[in-house]
C-alpha cells in the first residue's frame, strides 16, 4: 500500500477524511499536520470507520496516526503519512484510543475498548501479554484511562449495558470497593476525570441525570 505527500492547501491545520466513489475498496485519509508541513495521504484498504487518532512514538517523540477501517483493520500511520502496520480486530474501537505505559518502561500502549474486549497493543502491533481481555459486560460507550497518583496503575472506565459503568483493573478483575449503581439507563458518553483541590470527581450522565463520583462510584 502506498502513501503519497502532498502540499498543504492551506495555512490553517485541518484533518480530513476524504469520501471515494461507491464501488472502489479504498479510502485515502488525508491531514496536514500544521501550517509548516505537508499534507499527506494515506491509502486504507477499505473506508474508514473512525476519524485519525494522534499517538505518540515514544522513540522519537513524533506525532503518529492510529485509524480503523471497515473491515475492522486497525492501521498505524506515520507523520509522513507510511503506513507502518495494519492489524485485524474481532470489533470496531468505541471511542478514542488512549496511550499507557503499562510496563512502566517509557514505551507506550494503545488502549481501547470494542463492545466486547478491552484491548492493548504495542507499537509494533502487538498485543501486551494478558490482552485483549474480555468485558463482563457489553460496552456502550469509548473507554477513560485514569491515572490517581500519576504512578501508572491505570484504572478503565467503561460504561456498559443497563446504565452500568465498569471500572478494571490492569489484571481485568474489577476493584471490590466499586459501588456505582444507576438508573438503569444507558451512559451517554465516556467518563470523564477530574481532580479539583486535592477531591477526584468521577463525571457521567444519563437521559435522567448526572453523576458525580467518588472513587467507589459514590456520590460526592
């Protein structure tokens, strides 16, 4: 598969996904990175079904692209728009793809949920040992990476069918304090995390209401 520079069209950053005819197979992604670089094009075997993603090559410190197209492939695409690798999954990512050092070794980590798994890849590709681990309950909405103390034991935030909210553990088993209960209504959007004067707020909404959580899923 190729991919192809071409010259920005403009002096603003824009990212864009380009339509292609109904009976072509491909779909070229195209973004330009900022006023000074080129805009290049990226050709996917299918369309694509999620917008670009920005990771970070921990390497070289340089912006990389993470994509997903119809047939479920998940590509990584670097700045100058080479497609590095491309890797079948089992479902589509929901939500946004986040980056974790599970390892605690300075290399970085794809994580992500389908409705199905919560799934971590290396930057090679490959999945991290223990990965993807099945959900015990169906997702509904993108995964939220939290990080307490800034010391990398990760908690996933993951709403799920029936008004639930799934928090895990890096081993998948879910924290024994966790006590979230709502209304029996669907989470409309990933968890949000904030952290204000010292207290966590664990963010969420339904049709009905908004919650906002402690770290045991109690109303602050």
């Amino acid at each position: 598969t190729e991919a192809a520079a071409e010259e920005p069209e403009t002096a603003e950053n824009t990212e864009e996904v380009e339509e292609v005819e109904e009976n072509q197979p491909q779909q070229r992604v195209k973004r330009q990175i900022s006023a000074q670089q080129p805009l290049f094009t990226a050709t996917l075997d299918y369309p694509a079904i999620i917008a670009p993603q920005a990771v970070k090559n921990h390497y070289t410190g340089e912006g990389e692209f993470a994509i997903q197209d119809s047939k479920n492939q998940l590509y990584l695409i670097s700045a100058s728009g080479k497609i590095l690798w491309k890797k079948l999954l089992q479902d589509r990512i929901l939500g946004s793809i986040w980056q974790v050092d599970m390892l605690k070794n300075n290399k970085l980590q794809m994580a992500f949920v389908t409705e199905k798994e919560l799934v971590i890849i290396d930057r090679n590709g490959n999945m991290l040992k223990g990965y993807p681990k099945a959900l015990p309950k169906q997702a509904t909405q993108g995964l939220t990476v939290c990080d307490y103390e800034n010391n990398k034991n990760y908690r996933f935030f993951i709403p799920a069918e029936n008004g639930q909210i799934m928090l895990l553990k890096a081993d998948g088993t879910q924290p024994s304090d966790w006590q979230f209960t709502g209304n029996k209504k669907d989470i409309q959007a990933p968890v949000q995390y904030i952290k204000q004067q010292g207290k966590d707020f664990i963010l969420a909404f339904d049709n009905k209401q908004c919650y906002f959580l402690n770290r045991q899923g109690k109303e602050r």
